[in-house]
C-alpha cells in the first residue's frame, strides 16, 4: 500500500489558479515539475521559486541567510500572533530569547520527556483501550491531549496544572488568525498594532501573567521554559523580560511545539497502521532502532511544516542559471524535497530502513536548518517515539477499510480523516 500523496496539477497554469489552490491546501497547488526539478520558477511575473537544489537550500538558509528576509506578508502574520517573541524576533532580540530558551532542552531528553508525558500517555492509553472494542477509533482527540499536557508541562513544569480548555483555546485561535485574515492585507502600522494589542486568547493570557507574577513574587518556584524567560534580563533594558514577551514566547511555544508534535504521532501511525512488519519490529524489543527510523520516515513523508515561511532576496542571486531579481520570492518546499525524484530512491515508498545511513546531504530538514533550526526537534522527536511506541506496544493497529485519510497543510500539515483499528496483544 503507497502512503497517500496530494492530488498534484500537471503544470502551473496561472497565478490566479495557484492562488486558488494554495489557499485550499498549498501542497496541492505545487505541480509534478517541483518534485522533479532542483530550481523551478511560477512562469509569472513575481511568481515564486521553488528551490530543491540542497546546495542552493543551504545557501538560502545558512551560508547566505542574511540575504534573505521573511516575506512581508508572512512576517505580518507571524507578528500579530506571536508579536515579538522567539518565533518573530530577528538579530540580537532574537539571539537573546534563543539563548535564554536554549537550556529548557538540554540534559537527558528521555528523562525531561518522561517526567511531563508519563501520566498524559497512559491516560490515553486507558481510554482509547476503551474505545477500542467499540470499533475503529479516531486518535487525534487523546493524541492531542497527551501532546499538549507533555508540552504544557515542559513550559509550566509542576507550577501549572494542565488545563485542556486553555491549551485548546490556543489551537482554535491559531486556526482562526493562521488562516488569514483581511486585516493581513493591511499594511497601515495603527490597524497592525492594534491587531497586536488584541491578540491573545484573553484566559490563557490571564493563566500565562498570573504563573509569571507568582514566580517573580517568589511564591513559586521559577521552573520549566516558563522560570527561564522569568529569569532573564532584558540586554536592551537590563530589567527582567516584559511579561507581554514572555506572553509571546509562552503562547508560542506551547502552539507551535503541539501541533508539530501531535501531526507527526498520528502520521506515524497511519504509517504504521499500513505495516505489520514494522510494528513488529517496534514491539521486538532487540530491534532498538525501529522507532527512531520509522519517526524519521514519518517526518520525511509528511514533514508537519511542509515548507518554510518564504522569504524575499534582498541582493540578486542566479540559482541554477535561473536569475532572482532582489525582491523575488523564495520557497523550500520542504514536502517536494523529501519526495524529490533526484534525491530519494522510491521517494513515495514508505522505507525507515532508508535510514539506515544518513540521508542524502542537505534532502531532509523536518526540522529546518541554519541558525533558525528548530529548538524543539530532539525533544518532539522523543516523544512521538514514546507515544508510538507505547500504541504499537499495546494494540495491532489496522486501517478500516473506508479510510479516506488526506494531508492538508493548515497551520501544519494535518493528518485529516485517521481512524484506526486497534486490537489489544
Ligand atoms: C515534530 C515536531 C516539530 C517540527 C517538525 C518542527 C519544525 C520546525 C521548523 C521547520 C522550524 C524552523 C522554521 C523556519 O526556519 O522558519 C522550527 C522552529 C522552531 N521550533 Fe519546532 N518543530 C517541532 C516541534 C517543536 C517543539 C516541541 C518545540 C518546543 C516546545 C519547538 C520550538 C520551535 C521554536 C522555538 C522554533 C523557532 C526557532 C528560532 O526561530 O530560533 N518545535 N520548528
């Protein structure tokens, strides 16, 4: 059985038709020629680029970065969800809050994964042995909670209890702001920074505040992602960090660490659901490098950011002998180039002994690359290796025969449709 792929068109027809299909689902508007070609060009005037060329994707990102902003657009849209945070920030701002955050993932990773997600796993493991007997199951619900509960623990430590209706607040307003919005269209900084100023989910911005206060009051202690950003001084100001930042680094990481991470997990399992060997040889505890290379392929087939914000040349460069005039746009599509003809044997076959050896140089970048390299990857990555393998540890897990699973790249690429047959050992 082929993993599913995207219905892909046969060529670009128009920027009017891209557009359409973009806004439906961007992986679907990308023709066949960009999982063929290393550098393919819109035949539009400012049409985008694609760039599959590894060289070229690692000029873009790491030698040359400096080269290259994040589209306007994009960075308008970023900014009114996450203000100036991590996520948002350039320069010293942004090295600053990167080197505050850094050591909240360090250590031993499966002791930090363990200590949060535990108690989250075996209560979905609980009920969706409850579910099981009834008929096929649909993950997404109890993935969902476990992730979040992992994530909020990693940012609150023992100072917060999870609180589902919060975290949930934050996935609804994200799919609210991340699907665009009129007011991202606009370019008048008053409309902006009141589009700023207003948002946030008001209770989860409330719980983040109160958390920070009592931390700095001293009346709890300062732990977790949460007690470093409490901690560290501002270099602009040399005061502690202002709590509207902290607020955007908390809300940030707890939205984008989620929905990466749940995305993934339920990949892995619809891959896995196609593959008794390889839960088999998941369950075989002599086979220790089962889980790693099938979380590996799973974010190879569906990396859940399916390609990185664009960014616009601010210098002319040629790629490939085709010129980019400064101002043009520039995409990796990250999903093309792990199914890229010229870079993977079999790229749409779903293979975790592929990773055997290290993967084709510069093809594969779940995580992105260069200075603005994922924080979270060798965190994410150990726990969707726990929660799937304590599901392929516990039940058989199968495809109901009506399946219609889809990849639809939202705020992430979005696993839409799983249900599982799910049988106790
Ligand atoms: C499988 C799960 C995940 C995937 C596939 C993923 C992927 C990515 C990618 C591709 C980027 C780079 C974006 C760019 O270059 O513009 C990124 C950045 C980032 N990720 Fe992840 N991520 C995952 C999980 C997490 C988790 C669990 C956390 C934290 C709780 C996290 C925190 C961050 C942060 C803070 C950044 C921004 C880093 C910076 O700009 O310096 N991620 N992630």
């Amino acid at each position: 059985m082929t993993p599913i792929m995207p219905r892909a068109p046969e060529n670009f027809t128009s920027s009017v038709a891209y557009l359409a299909a973009r806004r439906r689902n961007p992986i679907e508007a990308w023709p066949h020629q960009v999982y063929e070609e290393l550098v393919v060009a819109a035949p539009w005037s400012r049409g985008p680029i694609f760039l599959c060329d590894p060289a070229i994707v690692r000029q873009v990102l790491v030698e040359d970065a400096a080269n290259y902003a994040r589209s306007r657009i994009h960075d308008r849209i970023a900014r009114s969800i996450w203000g100036e945070g991590l996520l948002t920030a350039e320069g010293a701002r942004w090295a600053w809050q990167r080197r505050t955050l850094a050591p909240g993932f360090g250590g031993d990773i499966d002791t930090l994964v363990g200590k949060g997600a535990t108690a989250p796993v075996d209560n979905a493991l609980r009920r969706l042995a409850e579910q099981a007997p009834v008929g096929p199951v649909i993950p997404e619900p109890l993935i969902r909670e476990a992730v979040q509960a992992a994530i909020w623990s990693l940012v609150f430590a023992d100072e917060s209890p999870f609180d589902p209706a919060l975290a949930n607040s934050l996935g609804t307003y994200i799919a609210y702001r991340g699907g665009g919005r009129i007011g991202d269209l606009i370019a008048w900084e008053p409309v902006q920074r009141w589009r700023r100023r207003h948002r946030y989910p008001a209770a989860l911005a409330r719980h983040v505040d109160e958390t920070l206060s009592r931390m700095r009051e001293g009346a709890v202690a300062p732990v977790g992602l949460i007690g470093l950003l409490s901690g560290a001084l501002d270099p602009d100001t040399g005061l502690p960090a202002d709590a509207t930042l902290v607020r955007d680094n908390v809300l940030g990481l707890l939205a984008v660490g989620a929905e990466t991470t749940i995305q993934t997990t339920l990949w892995a399992l619809y891959l896995l659901a196609m593959t008794p060997e390889w839960q088999r040889r998941i369950v075989d505890s002599t086979d220790d490098t089962a889980i790693s290379r099938v979380v590996m392929e799973a974010l190879r087939l569906y990396p859940p950011i399916a390609y990185l914000p664009s960014r616009r040349a601010i210098e002319p460069r040629t790629f490939g002998g085709i010129p980019v005039a400064a101002g043009s746009k520039v995409v990796i599509p990250i999903f093309a180039l792990h199914r890229h003809e010229r870079l993977w044997r079999e790229p749409n076959r779903f293979d975790p002994d592929r990773f055997a050896a290290p993967p084709p140089r510069g093809a594969y970048l779940p995580f992105g690359a260069g200075p603005r390299v994922c924080l979270g990857s060798r965190y994410a990555s150990a726990l969707v290796e726990m929660i799937v393998a304590a599901v392929a540890g516990r039940f058989r897990l199968g495809l109901p025969a009506e399946t219609s699973v889809r990849p639809v790249m939202r705020a992430t690429l979005a696993c839409q449709g799983l249900s599982l047959t799910m049988e106790p050992h």
